[in-house]
C-alpha cells in the first residue's frame, strides 16, 4: 500500500484529501504544517508528498526545499497545491523541484491520477536502477575476473612451459614465449592503470584545491597533439589510409599535455575498435563558443540511446557477442577528464551505421 503524506493548514481541505485518497487504497497522514510534514516525512518516508504553498511560518517551497535535504525523502514525488493558476508561478514551482502542481479548486479525480501517475513513475525509476545494477553487477561478476585471469593464465602457462621445456626448445621459441608472457603482462599492466588512474580522478573531483590547479592549465598546439596521437593509433592499427582530419586552427584550452593525450588514445582506440578496416575515421576540430571541439566519428556498429545513457565504470555492452578486451573504463575516465578541466563529452550514435564522440575542450 503506497503511502501518502498531506500537508495543508486548511483542515477542511486537508481532511478531503486524506478521505479521497485513502477511498483509492492508500494509505494516508496529515500534517497541518510545514514542521510537522517534514517531521513526519522523515519517521515515515511516504511515497508520495501532496502540499499546500501557501502556508503560514513555513510555505510549501520552505518545506520543498527541506524535504529534498532529507535522505529518505530525497528523490520522493511532491505535488504542490495552489490557490495560484498563473503560469509563473507553475514555472516557480518546478524550478523549485515539485513533480507536478494542481490547482485548486481541482476536480477528484485530477488529484488522484497525479498521485497514481508519480507513484508509477517512482516504480519505473526503481525498476530500471534494478536493471542497471543487475548489469553492472553481471559485468562485474563476469568481465573483471575475465580480464585479470586471462593474461594471468598466459603468464603462468608460458612461465610453466619455460620452466618444464627449457633444456628441450631453442632460442627462437623461448623468444616466442617470452613475448607472449610480455604482452599479457603490459595487458594486465593497463588494467590496472586504468582502475588506479579511475579512482585518482574520482578523488581529485572532490578535492577543490586540485580542482583549481586543473582550472588554470592551459595548453596551446591542440591540433598538433590531435594529429600525431591520431596517427600514432591508426599506424598501429594498421589503419593509417582510412584516418582524416579536418582542423580548423585552435585557441588554447583548459587541459594539459598529458592528460590530453589519455583523452584522444581512449577515444581514437575505441573508434578504431569498433568499426571495420576500410571504413573513414574522421577527426574534426571546430571552434563552438567558448569551446574547441574536437570531433571523433566512426562507422562501426554504434550504439542504441539507452547503452549511451548507461556508460560508465565496468558498463561493456553485448560481451557474449563481441569480444572487446578491458573493464569498460575508457569514456568514463575521459569523462572524469574533461569533468575536472570543465570541458563536455557529448556521444551520439545510431545502431549499425556507428558514431560520433565530442569533445568540448574550454577555450582559455
């Protein structure tokens, strides 16, 4: 049974509410102001919060304002009710975060297809976060086990057959050997420097003396950097003839000589990952505003609205059909980049045609 909590000092009005939602099966309390309502909110945690603006010591917004600071009743559905029908002050109140906002006098069943409307939303939330945290959890369970034991089983089978087969095989085998266990190693290596590299970033977010340093780099010669990185990845994809550029001359940007090279690898490896030999990667620069964005497309197998909507940390989307090394961590460390240097990574895709990435580098 969804909960309801009514606030409203008008005891008439309040005591309608209450009978006309709990005659719909909910269950309902009152509070006859501002205080009380938050009070009760935080002992109860309704579902779904109806309350009056125009109250005395405390109005509507006061007890908005105080709800969303309340954990449990952080992201609850609240409908504001009003006496007020002009559209400012519809505007007011969602600025203000209200889910939705009624005025009276309203008609019974406009006030009760609000609540059943936000408590559908609610379960729609959740079942999604659910769906996501199965995700994420399988993609954890299955591909972080994955990507350390797999260069490990290629280093301790080789360092065994080494070991067992030494006096037997010759020089150019034990060279053979000796770079696959080498190559397992780097790829180890860069699993975990990405989860270290991650984790680093996450800090350095929260940290607002980093933050300022972050805010004042600055670095010249962006195209410069775009170029050699650019070919440096295709040249080892073995791809160089379907790389091209189109840059237009750049102003410094907020972002220093390294990390802008973490940035343009992740995201120009991926490009060439996921899209066939022979198709273009193009790499765009232009001048938007106060940004220099630099734009990043392939014509590889793309990605759906929602699969953009969910990348982050650990997210690898349609594994058991396509092999794709690494624990998903590339875009969400170039977002947490570009995040600290107040930059924006833009992703727009469309499925089996492949996509495009931006980034929006400040302009100093």
């Amino acid at each position: 049974m969804s909960r309801i909590l009514v606030i409203d000092d008008t005891a008439a009005i309040r005591d309608d509410i209450a009978a006309l939602l709990s005659a719909e099966g909910f269950d309902v309390r009152e509070a006859d102001n501002g205080r009380k309502g938050i009070e009760l909110a935080q002992s109860w945690a309704p579902d779904v919060i109806v309350c009056d603006i125009n109250m005395p010591n405390m109005d509507g917004y006061a007890v908005l304002h105080q709800v969303r600071n309340l954990a449990v009743t952080r992201i609850t559905p609240f409908i504001f009710l009003t006496a007020r029908s002009e559209r400012l002050d519809m505007r007011v109140a969602m600025d203000a975060g209200a889910d939705d906002f009624i005025t009276k006098p309203f008609q019974p069943p406009e006030l009760i297809a609000s609540v059943k409307t936000q408590i559908h939303k609610t379960a729609m939330r959740i079942k999604a976060t659910e769906q996501r945290l199965r995700e994420l959890s399988e993609n954890i369970t299955t591909a972080v086990p994955h990507e350390l034991r797999t260069p490990l089983n290629t280093v301790s089978g080789y360092a065994d057959m080494l070991m067992s087969q030494a006096h037997e095989i010759d020089a150019d085998q034990v060279v053979e050997w000796a770079q696959y266990i080498k190559e397992a190693g780097q790829r180890l290596y860069q699993l975990v420097e990405h989860q270290i590299l991650y984790v680093r970033l996450q800090v350095l977010a929260h940290t607002p003396e980093k933050l300022a340093e972050y805010a004042s780099s600055h670095l010249n010669d962006v195209n410069e950097l775009v170029e050699m990185i650019g070919l440096q990845i295709g040249d080892k994809s073995g791809r160089l003839n379907d790389l091209q550029f189109d840059l237009v001359a750049a102003s410094p940007v907020a972002c220093t000589y390294p990390d802008l090279i973490k940035i343009l690898v992740e995201v120009l490896d991926n490009a060439f990952k996921f899209s066939p030999a022979g198709q273009p990667i193009f790499v765009q620069g232009r001048a938007e505003d106060d940004f220099y964005s630099i734009c990043i497309q392939d014509h590889g197998r793309g990605m759906t609205d929602a699969q953009i909507a969910r990348i982050g940390p650990y997210m690898q989307f349609d594994r058991a059909i396509y092999q794709q090394p690494g624990l998903g961590l590339g875009l969400a460390i170039v977002r947490e980049y570009l995040d600290l240097y107040s930059g924006r990574l833009v992703i727009t895709s469309k499925l089996g045609e492949g996509t495009r990435v931006y980034l929006h580098l400040r302009c100093v």
